[in-house]
C-alpha cells in the first residue's frame, strides 16, 4: 500500500470513529454532548407582561407606572430598560429602607428568574415616567420593555386616575437616587 493511501485509509477511519462518537452522545470538539445542546435549546425564558397601568400625572415631572412579569420559561432574564413615547424616559425604582427612612433607588436592570413573578407595585418596584406627555383617565399607552434575552415585548397600559388612592400620591415627594 502507497503512504498516499495509508494516510487516506487512516484519516477516514479516524472521521468515523469521531462521528460514531458524536453519535453516541459523547463530547463534541467544544465539550459539549448532544444532551447539552437539546438542554440549550429548551431552556429559555417565556415572558409575559400583564396588568399595566400608569397613573395620572400629579404634576408635569413624574408619574408611577406598574405592572407585572412573569417568566413561565426555564431560563432567567433580566429586564434591562423601559421605553414609551408618552414620557422623555421611563426608570425602574424599588424602595429601600435607609436608616429607617424609605427612599426610592433606582435600578438599572431587573431579574426574573425562571419560574417567578415580579411585580411593579405602589410601595416597591415600579416605573418611574419622568417627562410625561398629557395623560388622561382612560388613555392607553404602549410601554416597551426590553429583555436581556427576550428582547423587547410591548404591552399596553391603562392610565389610571389616582385621585382617592393615598398610596398614588406618595411618590413625587420621595428622594429620587440618581437624579
């Protein structure tokens, strides 16, 4: 036999050994098996954006917005920003105790692990609107959040009317962080 063909038969017997492998569910050229892969491919988030609602601006700089996430996938995401084109910009704030006083800070991501809910409520996290445009009771606007995974998801927000409600007042007097 020729060295020529020596080395063909050799290579090709090394290639189906190395495709029997793979096959067989053993480490590809990266570490990872075929279990490895399908895992990839089923694990990711699945969100859902609900019960969105922006109040009446009490004043011209600031109004609260809510709403609630819930991630039913197998993977975590982290919610990265807000948008809308009724306000100059939206922020995500939480409210933290600070020696005994309560402060809004504001966060620059949100994490939604797989599984859970995440509530934007009065009293913790929530939306900041800063900026907005003239919003009335009963007016919809489009709020865009955007995923670190999931990209961006739109949902639709009902403009509430706060006048009654104690806790929808609280917010323009509180210490913004950031700002």
């Amino acid at each position: 036999m020729t060295a020529t063909l020596k080395n063909t038969v050799l290579l090709s017997a090394a290639l189906a050994a190395l495709g029997a492998l793979s096959a067989c569910g053993g480490p590809g050229a990266d570490g990872a098996t075929k279990e490895d892969a399908a895992d990839g491919a089923s694990a990711a988030p699945a969100i859902t954006v609900d019960d969105a609602t922006v109040r009446v601006p009490a004043n011209p700089d600031v109004t609260a917005g809510y709403l609630t996430i819930e991630n039913t996938g197998d993977a975590d995401d982290v919610l990265t920003g807000v948008g809308t084109d009724a306000a100059e910009e939206v922020q995500m704030h939480d409210m933290v105790d600070e020696d005994g006083e309560m402060k809004m800070e504001q966060q620059d991501t949100v994490p939604v692990a797989a599984g859970s809910t995440v509530e934007f409520a009065s009293g913790g996290l929530h939306l900041m609107l800063m900026q907005p445009g003239t919003l009335e009771a009963g007016d919809h606007i489009t709020l865009t959040l955007t995923f670190e995974k999931s990209g961006d998801i739109e949902t639709e927000a009902v403009v509430e009317d706060p006048m009654g409600d104690k806790a929808g007042g609280d917010h323009e007097d509180m210490d913004h962080e950031g700002h």
